[in-house]
C-alpha cells in the first residue's frame, strides 16, 4: 500500500499551515533553499543525495523538523528504515504534533510492524480525522490481531484508500465473513474480481461469500467461470458444496470424484465424499471411498472417525469400534494437551513408560482428576484385558477420577468403555451416557452408548442414537464450512495477495 503521497508535495515545501508552524524554533527563510533543493532531488528519486546535502543543512540547523522529516523521507526510500525514524523522530521532539513527521514515522512503523505503529496512527488520525490511509493501516494492524470488529471500522472509514488495493479488500473481506456479514463481503470480493479478474483465489473467495450469503446458484456461476486448470482442490471442494445446497447431487458426486482424481492424497475431500454418502444413505459407498482414503493416509484420524461413523449405519459394530479406537489414538495430540510428554508417548505407543511417569504424578497431585483420567486411557490402550491386574487399576483409576470430578466427561467415557468390555453393561451405558451428555459433540461416548445399549437389549433407543451419530458428522462438516479461515497467499504473477482458507 502506497501512502502519504503528500510527502512529496506541499507538505514539505513551504506550505504548512500556520498552527503548525507556531510552535517551530527555527527561521524558515535561511532554509528554505537547502528545503527545496533537498525536495527537488528526492522527486527525481535521487535519496542518496538528498539525504547527503540534508546532511550537510542539519549540521547548521537542526532545530528544523522540515529537514529532518525529509531526510526520513530520503532515508525510508533508500531501505534504511531504522536511520529513517530515528530522523522522523528528531523532528518530533522538535515539534510532537507536526503532521508530516507523525505520517512518515507511523507509515515507517507499519511496515515494521513496531509495538507503538497503531499508537502513532492514531496521533495522526487525532490531528486529521479524514486521513484515509492511517485508517487503513489501523485496520490492517487489527485484522492481523484478529480483531475484526475493530478493523471493519477502520476499513469503513477508508474506502477510497484501498479501492484498488487487493490485500486491504481481501482483509476487510475475510472480517465481514467473520462478522456473519456475508452480503458486504460479496460486494467487497466482487471489487477485487475486477481488481484480478483471472486470479483464482480472487472467483473462490466471492464464491464462499455468496454461499454463506446463501447464493448457491450464484456462486456455481463464478466457479464454473474459472478453466478447469485453475480449479484446485478446495475450489472443487466449493463446487460441490455449492452443487448438493441446490439439490444437484450428482454433480456435486461427480465434481468431488474429479477433485480426489487430482488431488488423491487430500484427506479432506474423502471425507466430504463420506458426509455426501452419509446424507443420501449410500453408506458402502462412502465406505469403499474412505477405504481408498486410508489406504493413502493411514494416519489420519478423521478419516477413521467417518468411516466409523458410516459403519454403525451399516451394523458393523466391531468395525466401527476399531475404527473410532484408532481414530481416538491418532488424535491423541488435541484429546491431551495438558500432559504434553504423555501425549507424545501415547502418539508413539510407548505405554508402559507413560502409565510410570503418570504413577510417579499422581503421587505428587493425588487429587488431579485428570492425571487419573490419563492413566486409565492409557493403561486401557496398553490392552489390558478384564480380569488383569492391568485392567483392574485402569477402572480404578477412571473411577477416582470420576469422583474427583464427577463433570470431567473424558474420564466418565472411558469408565464406559472399561465397564462395556467387562460386560458390565448397565454400569456402561450410565457412563457412557454421562459422557456424551458432557459432551454432546462426543462421537465415541455417544458410541459406546449405542454398543452398551444393544448388549442390553435396549434397543428401542438406538435408531434415534444412530441418526443422531449421523447428525453429529453432518455438524461437523456444517461448522467446518463457517468457520473456515482465511489466510494470506501471496501471489507472486499479480503483484497482490488472495484470501484463501
């Protein structure tokens, strides 16, 4: 972004204004030939020399912040950001409210992205309310700390200082999106399709804001504008969202097929091809895709928890149950980030050193609830097996964690867990249910239940349990979509930056 064109026009020639020049110690007259001299080389790009004969003036007058405002000026163009406001800074101790040592000091410290940036910004913004570019820049600093209520303000304020700026459209985009003002964001990503009419994150970006819009149809229209060499996996991934929120399945089947034939190490596309299955009852058919899927990534838990998910609707209850255990194992990391170490053995299968060390804790904090938690998962992941030693002081150490903290729902379905592998059934299906009602979002709680249920022989419960298994997967896609990110891509051909997920 280009800003404070100004500076090299009247602002550092002669014309300020008379509030503020009051408060300057100097004569202007006896500079106003090295001034102008210095004005005519910096407008021929010629810094070096600029700064050269500023110099030189600044060794007889140093009292004038005209010249040291320039010289910063001189000095930023030639790449010595540090020695430039070190410059725009004398000039401030000499008079701390003139204008153009505030613009070029603030301009300075955006780019560097200093702590104090937005706090000279406002300065400047107090002295000139309409300032568009420091507005810009403010919303900029703020949709980088993620506070897009404040950057959308700032935004607001200075349209016509970014209407042809790509990067600050695509910021301001991304923040009506998260602001749940997805027509707004339309019409600011239709101003950077004329800004990049060929780019192809610029035709995504619209499309995901007419679909949150609920503009399907229209954002068909854009996507299926860009050449078949332009559509990437997450456009295609678009596509077909796009196809099924207008009822056309088969081209939404059809645009995925085509997005895993180019991309068939995307995890992610396997899984959208799973929900698709899942909402139209087709649930082999997901099956025989995710198999696919894990065949080229074996590590990926989400895979594992779809085609669990599609097996329970198949009966295949022994299948589901190995695939939500190893789904529950490679998700390890986010499941028990409060024991980093443990984690990482977990991940690793190192078992027996991690249920030691979880021992040697709890003698330190016998009242952590979830120390015990940790090690009822882990001896249970050890295959401990009902009527072991092993077995005995996993439900032992589930139980004292229940006790200790009777909502802590990840100890309640692993106590769940224990007690349906022991055939303690109805014990099973009161935690397993506890568990899943700390945690209505807990596919491998709500799991077990439906097993503890069917052992008993209850099994009017388990069609509603099984739909609302479906349900949850269904969810999950729905908030994946609204809460994709996006994310800065710069791109190189056209100068600017997109906004991707």
């Amino acid at each position: 972004m280009k800003l404070y064109h100004f500076l090299l026009t009247s602002v550092l020639t002669a014309g300020f204004s008379s509030c503020l020049l009051a408060p300057l110690l100097f004569s202007a007259a006896s500079n106003d030939s090295a001034l102008q001299a210095a004005t005519a080389l910096v407008r021929s790009g010629q810094y070096a020399e600029a700064h050269r004969l500023l110099t030189s003036a600044l060794e007889k007058s140093s009292k004038d912040p005209r010249l040291w405002t320039l010289d910063g000026f001189a000095l930023s163009r030639m790449g010595r950001e540090k020695d430039a406001l070190a410059s725009y800074e004398s000039a401030l101790r000499i008079a701390p409210r003139y204008l153009p040592a505030l613009e070029g000091a603030g301009e300075v410290k955006f780019r560097n992205r200093t702590a104090d940036a937005a706090d000279v910004l406002r300065e400047v913004i107090a002295i000139r309310p309409d300032e568009q570019a420091a507005h810009a820049m403010l919303a900029t600093l703020s949709f980088e700390h993620h506070d897009c209520q404040t950057a959308e303000a700032e935004f607001a304020k200075s349209e016509q200082a970014i209407a042809n700026q790509s990067v600050a459209l695509n910021q301001r985009g991304a923040c009506l999106i998260q602001l749940n003002r997805p027509r707004e964001a339309v019409a600011v990503f239709e101003q950077v399709i004329k800004l990049l009419p060929d780019g192809a994150s610029a035709h995504y970006n619209l499309a995901f804001s007419l679909l949150q819009a609920g503009n399907a149809r229209q954002a068909i229209e854009v996507l299926t504008r860009l050449p078949p060499g332009k559509r990437d996996a997450d456009t295609l991934d678009l596509l077909a969202d796009a196809y099924e929120r207008v009822s056309d399945t088969p081209s939404a089947v059809a645009t995925l097929r085509e997005a895993i034939v180019q991309h068939p190490d995307n995890a992610r596309l396997y899984v959208h091809f799973a929900n698709l299955c899942l909402a139209h009852s087709s649930f082999a058919a997901g099956v025989d895709m995710l198999n696919v899927g894990i065949a080229r990534s074996a590590s990926t838990a989400s895979l594992y928890l779809a085609r669990g998910i599609l097996e329970v609707q198949l009966a295949n209850y022994a299948a589901a149950e190995s695939d939500f255990s190893r789904a529950e194992t490679l998700k390890a990391g986010s499941k028990y980030a409060a024991a980093l170490e443990n984690m990482m053995r977990l991940q690793q299968d190192q078992l027996q050193p991690a249920a030691a060390d979880l021992r040697r804790r709890i003698k330190q904090h016998p009242q952590d609830a979830f120390l015990y938690y940790l090690l009822a998962e882990t001896l249970a992941r050890s295959g401990a097996v009902p009527g072991s030693a092993e077995f005995s002081d996993a439900v032992r150490a589930a139980q004292t964690a229940v006790r200790l903290q009777p909502r802590l729902g990840l100890a309640r379905g692993v106590l769940g867990k224990l007690y349906l592998q022991e055939g303690n059934v109805h014990a099973a299906i009161e935690q397993s249910r506890l568990a899943y009602e700390s945690d209505p979002a807990d596919v491998t709680a709500l799991y077990h239940l439906i097993r503890a249920l069917k052992k008993a022989g209850r099994t009017q419960e388990i069609p509603a349990l099984t739909r609302k298994l479906a349900d949850l997967r269904q969810q999950a896609q729905k908030k994946e979509m609204s809460e994709r990110q996006f994310a800065i891509v710069s791109h190189a051909a056209n100068g600017g930056a997109s906004l991707r997920r």
